[in-house]
C-alpha cells in the first residue's frame, strides 16, 4: 500500500507537470491577444515618452494581478469543493481496486499545500511567462503601433 501511495504521489507530479505546461501557453495566449488588441494604447505610450522598462513592468505587473486574481477564485472553489466532498464523500462501498475492496466511502482531506504551494507556483510561472509577450510589446515600433486603430 505504502508503494500505490508513492506512485499516487508521483502520478500526481506528473499530471501537474502537464497541468502546468498548458497553464503556461493558455497565459501566453491571453498576454498576446491582450497587447494585439491594446498595441495603439502601447504606441501612445511609447510616443510621450514611457521608456521599454516601465512598459514591460506595467505588463508582467497586469499579468500578476491576473494570476493573483484568478489564484483566489480558484482558492475559493477549491476549499468549497474539498468541504463538500468532506462531508458527503463519495460511495465507493463493494468496489474492488487492486485486490482490495473498499467497505466504506471515500471523503476528500484539506491539504494546506494545494492551497498554496500551487497558487504560488502560478503566481510566478505567470510573472516568468509574461516577459516574453511584455518583451515583444516594447519591440514593436511606435508609427506601426500608432498605424493600428480602434
């Protein structure tokens, strides 16, 4: 039993592994699509003067608060999920999983490390990712930004 539960373990990490990897691109996705349809907000900024670091603090700080934001709802669903599941669980009474048949129901337990090494992990995988799209803004030309309207 001790063995299924390492494995368990170590399945999870990997699916997180991949949980995260789509995270990444999802982030990068709505990063670019924010400064494609914001480039004339970024050309008018850059043209008074706002220097390519302050731009680029300006856009990883947004994309924080996003991640920040986003972290809390999913705080809040989570504990209510897992409160839920506390005290209903689920009827799993005469099933058979490797040679053992459950005699009782299965109920979830709150893990303080789900509710904040992960959020963590995605406040700063978030902060990392956004200076690829933040880069790429302060790249592109102020008279092609300025080109772009509404």
């Amino acid at each position: 039993m001790k063995h299924m539960l390492e494995m368990i373990d170590y399945s999870v990490g990997v699916v997180m592994m991949v949980v995260f990897a789509v995270i990444v691109f999802g982030i990068m996705n709505t990063l670019f699509m924010a400064l494609y349809e914001r480039t004339f907000e970024f050309g008018v900024l850059r043209a008074i003067g706002t220097r390519n670091g302050a731009l680029r603090g300006l856009i990883v700080r947004e994309a924080a608060a996003l991640a920040v934001f986003a972290s809390a709802i999913g705080i809040v669903l989570g504990a209510l999920l897992i409160y839920i599941g506390s005290i209903y669980g689920m009827n799993l009474t005469g099933v058979e999983f490797a040679g053992t048949t459950f005699t009782e129901g299965i109920h979830t337990v709150f893990r303080i490390r789900q509710f904040l090494f992960y959020p963590i992990i995605i406040i700063l995988f978030t902060m990392l990712v956004s200076f690829y799209p933040a880069r790429h803004a302060t790249r592109t030309s102020v008279s092609r930004a300025l080109q772009r309207s509404f």
